[in-house]
C-alpha cells in the first residue's frame, strides 16, 4: 500500500457522491461522459429492453463494449459489498442466558459461542491487531431471464474472467481493498469513520448510513466480525446446506439505518443477512443477505423494485496461528428487477468463485496511514 504520500498520489480527486446498493435512480443526458454511482446496472438493464429483435444476444454479447459492461456489473455488485449492519460489541464476551432474553436469541447467543470456540477465537492468547490477505478470483459474467407475461427470453454467455485481489485490516472497522480483473481496477476502503469505493468508469462514491464491515471480511477471514454482526441475531430454525444440517441465524438492519442509506427516490426497503452455522462442527458454512430497494421513476410515473440477494458457500477452513480461516468459496449473485405496474421482470444471475492464497495477522508495519481516504473525501470531511 505505501507510505501515506504515496497513498494520496494514487487518487485522482473525482466529485464525491454516494455510493448506493442498488440502481442509481437519477437519469442522465445521452451526451453525458461522466456517470454517477450504479449507472452501470442501469444502462445494462436499459440495453436489454430496448432490444429490437431476437438476436440481440448474438449481436450485442459479441462486441466488446458488451462484455466489458457485463464486467463492470459484476464487480459492482460482487466487488465490494458491505455488510446490512455495523458492527456490535466484542462477542468473545460471556454470554448469559437471561429469562428476559426471548428464546430465539438465547439459542442464537449460544450458536455463536459455538462458532467462536470453534473456530479457535476463545483460546487464542495472541491479540489480532491488524490483518493481510491475498487470494484469486473467477468473475462468471452475466445471464438474463427477461419475462413479459407468458413470453421469457435468456440472455447471455458464461463468460468468465480470472482476477486477484489484496486486503488490509486493522481493528476497529478500518480495512483497504484492491480488487483487479481483467484490467479493471476496484479500491475501496474505511477509516473506521467512512466507507468508499473507486471505480475508473464511476470515480470516488462514499457509502451512506452507518458505518458497516466489508462483506469479504465475513466470508471467513474475521471470526470475531462475522460473530459480532449476530449477536443481536434470532434463530429460526434448522435448515439443510448440501447434506450438512445447519441452524439458520437471521439479523435485520433497523429501520433507522436503512433510512440513512436512502437517496432521492431511491427508498431502501429492507437488508437482511442469514448465516447457516454447521450444527456438527459449529462452523459457518453458508451466508445470504438480500438488499430491497425502492424506485420511484419519473419517465413512466412507475414505482421498480431491485432485489439484490448474495449467496455465499464458505469452506476449506485451515489454521493460521491457532484460528481456522476459510480459504475457498463461491458467491451467487442474482439481481430482481420488477415494478408495481408493469408485467416485465427480469432476473441476472452472476458469480465469484475466490481463493485465499496467502494470509498474515500481526503485519509489522501496518498503521493508520494505510487507511487514508482520498483526497476528495479526506478535505470533505475536515472542512468546516
């Protein structure tokens, strides 16, 4: 990463708008170059609509203007992604089973001790400063079912394309991303204060609401993260992964936090993240958060829904200084569109199947300077 100057020259200062999890409702002129955050989800549904005939697959998926829109979706919405709520407190804590507790969260209080003893967290003696991890990617582009009544139409290839990416950590909630595919270059980052993300197509977005983990970090890498985004949980219930028999946890994000997030006319709804823990070996196995959003459109006066719902399989769980890291796993992404009037929907489907290659905790060196916003953000938020 760099010293602190080196981290500031690497950012181009770009006009600070929000990052949003979902499409971004304001419309822009045809002549416009530059475009705001998640244009890119929209323009990529507005270019199959407008569809003129039924070889628009052949036709649009051979150009190479398609393929790099399908990219660009893809890491949008695989790249880095947040977690639906911030972080609670230590949960390495002792858990009491208080009579006023309902019982739903009393079960789900004990599931994560479990997982904590499990995973090697509650008799670690060294404490985890900081974090570093590298692994591989393989993006698998985009497929479409478009449905307008009783007609469905599929769009697309398995195209896939192979990338690598770089992680940093250091508690509490400070963390740098540096995702490549394909020449196509993601950073995003926290200073514990707020969140960000550059894209060469969109430029610098900061995220809104309350401040949230990155969603990668809880695929494995921090035990005591993803244990911590549960210890508000409920358990529903017993539920089966493949053959594993698993005890399902589920957490909301409040109703105030969601609000925070909203923007203009684009009203998230809902964020909601269910964990599968192995009843056997008390590991996560699988994690699910789905991300409602409301549109209200002014060309057509119609209200659309976006759906954004990640799967994640988590698994080949290994030990790196006495705690088990997940090495390997694959997310399934698939993005809902539909509105309260009209009778087309569609539905993409996309993946990431990712490898961590190498991972260190204790990294000598590593201090706050690495967690510098860039400029744009860091004079937005110490002006006056």
């Amino acid at each position: 990463m760099g010293s602190k100057g080196r981290w500031r020259k690497s950012w181009t200062p770009q006009p600070l708008t929000p990052l949003m999890e979902g499409p971004d409702p304001e419309m822009q002129d045809e002549g416009s170059k530059k475009e705001r955050s998640w244009e890119v989800i929209r323009e990529w549904f507005r270019a199959q609509k407008i569809s003129p005939s039924g070889n628009f697959a052949q036709s649009f998926y051979g150009t190479i203007q398609a393929k790099t829109q399908d990219l660009r979706l893809i890491l949008g919405v695989l790249g880095c992604p947040l977690a639906p709520i911030p972080l609670a407190h230590d949960p390495t804590q002792a858990v009491h089973l208080i009579k006023d507790v309902p019982f739903e969260r009393s079960i789900a209080k004990y599931i994560i001790q479990q997982y904590l003893a499990a995973m090697g967290c509650l008799k670690q003696q060294k404490e985890t400063r900081n974090m570093y991890a590298s692994g591989s990617v393989k993006m698998i582009c985009c497929e479409t079912e478009i449905s307008s009544g009783k007609n469905v139409k599929c769009i697309g290839t398995r195209s896939s394309e192979n990338g690598c990416f770089v992680l940093w950590q250091m508690l509490p909630g400070m963390w740098s991303l540096e995702l490549i595919v394909a020449g196509h270059k993601v950073i995003a980052g926290s200073n514990g204060k707020i969140a960000w993300r550059h894209t060469p197509w969109l430029g610098t977005h900061a995220a809104k609401g309350p401040q949230r983990p990155l969603r990668r970090i809880i695929q494995g890498l921090d035990p005591k993260i993803t244990a911590s985004l549960f210890a508000n949980a409920q358990c529903l219930g017993e539920s089966r992964i493949g053959d594993v028999d698993c005890f399902v946890l589920k957490v909301s994000a409040d109703h105030a936090a969601v609000v925070e997030r909203s923007e203009g006319p684009a009203e998230v709804i809902r964020h909601i993240l269910y964990g599968y823990f192995c009843q056997k070996s008390g590991l996560l196995i699988y994690l699910e958060d789905s991300h409602l959003t409301r549109i209200q459109t002014p060309e057509d006066n119609d209200t659309v829904y976006w759906e954004t719902t990640i799967g994640s399989t988590i698994g080949d769980y290994r030990d790196v200084d006495g705690i088990l890291i997940a090495h390997r796993g694959r997310s399934i992404a698939t993005v809902f569109r539909f509105g309260e009037m009209s009778m087309q929907h569609s539905r993409t489907r996309m993946e990431e199947i990712w490898t961590i290659d190498d991972i260190m905790f204790n990294v000598p060196g590593l201090s706050m300077d690495h967690f510098i916003p860039p400029a744009d953000i860091h004079d937005n938020l110490n002006s006056p």
